[in-house]
C-alpha cells in the first residue's frame, strides 16, 4: 500500500492504529473539503501528499512534552503528528472555527487524547505553564512567528518553522532582529521533488 511507502521514505513505522488514523483523517478531509473548503487540495493524492505527509516531514525532530501548531487551521501539522507521537501533547490552535470543528472531529473519532485544540488568536493566547516546542507550517514568515512564539515557549524550549525554499533569507533576517536567539537550518525528507526545510530557533542562554 502506497501510505506505508510513502512514509517509509520518511523514516516512519507506523502501527495498525497509526495507519487507520492516518486514512480516517484522508478519507474525512476529503469529505469535509467539498463543504468546509478546508484546503486547496481536492484529490486523495493531495492531500495525502501536501497535508499529511507534509505535516509529518519534522517528525524526528518532535520531543516528548507539550508542543503548540500556532495556525494550525484544520489541524495540520498538528493531528498527523499527535497521531504518531502518542507523549507529546499537542495543542492546535487557530482563529478560524469552522476549520477547528474538523479537527475536534477527527480528535474524537481517531481517540486522541493527546490534543487539545483552542479557538484563539495567537496573540490573545495567554498559558500558564510555556510550551517546549512550538510549530507552525505556513502561519507566517519566521520573523513573526518567532514575534509570536517566544513569550509563549519555555526558556529550553524549540520553536520549529516549517519552510521551503525561502528559509535561507528568511533566517538571516530573523537572526538580526532576534539576537537573543540561536537558529539552525535542517533539510526535511519528502516524497517529491520539493524542498521541504526546517528552521529551529533557540533562545541562548543568559551569560
């Protein structure tokens, strides 16, 4: 079957439940786009490529803990990712409800108890306890989600932007606006020929 190949080139093993997880969530967007126009994607080969398998591409990079999708819309990265790190909690948050009701959706049938989702505004997002990663896919350029995510990450925490091609020059912008931060810059294995890169920014320690 073509989802266990395609994800054995992303380093993945998934289980049965996994597996059956990953195909609900398909078989649901699918169904859910001719009504919600949940994304761009219409065909099974989409979104099985450019919202799953997209969202899965940083997988080794997610830690045990609590991670934030900041913009996540429907739920991507952050229910693919939920659904094969079982220890990390993920918290999905966006502004656009109707998009969230398809990931409260597929929380409830697919069982994840590791989710959260929360209808807010980044900006309007207060936590008690910080995040230790936060991810967002194609929320905004790294300048404003580092602007956004820092005063909610925990000081050895991990914010993981999601980028393509771009991520070059937008690292050497954010690098001089946030001095205070560390970044590095990881390429991401996918299924087709794009580049799919991942920028990790850290906040450096107080001398």
């Amino acid at each position: 079957m073509y989802l266990r190949a395609d994800l054995e080139k992303l380093q993945i093993v998934p289980n049965e439940r996994q597996i059956n997880g990953l195909e609900i969530i398909l078989k649901e967007h699918l169904k859910w786009n001719q009504v919600f126009n949940l994304s761009a994607h219409r065909t099974q080969r989409d979104v099985w490529i450019y919202q799953i398998l997209d969202s899965l591409t940083p997988h080794q990079f997610i830690k045990s803990g609590n991670l934030l999708d900041i913009g996540t819309g429907p739920g991507f990265p952050g229910l693919p990712l939920a659904l094969m790190c079982p220890d990390t909690h993920v918290t999905l948050l966006d502004s656009n409800e109707k998009k969230l009701a398809f990931a409260r959706y597929v929380q409830s049938i697919c069982e994840l108890n590791n989710v959260t989702v929360i209808h807010k505004r980044v900006e309007a997002f207060q936590v008690e306890t910080n995040f230790d990663q936060i991810i967002s896919r194609a929320f905004t350029h790294l300048n404003g989600m580092i602007h956004c995510s820092l005063n909610l990450l925990s000081l050895k925490g991990e914010i993981l932007a999601m980028k393509g091609a771009r991520a070059n020059s937008e690292m050497l912008e954010a690098e001089a606006e946030f001095e205070g931060c560390s970044m590095t810059l990881h390429k991401l294995p996918h299924v087709v020929d794009e580049q799919r890169t991942l920028v990790i920014v850290r906040q450096r320690k107080n001398e």
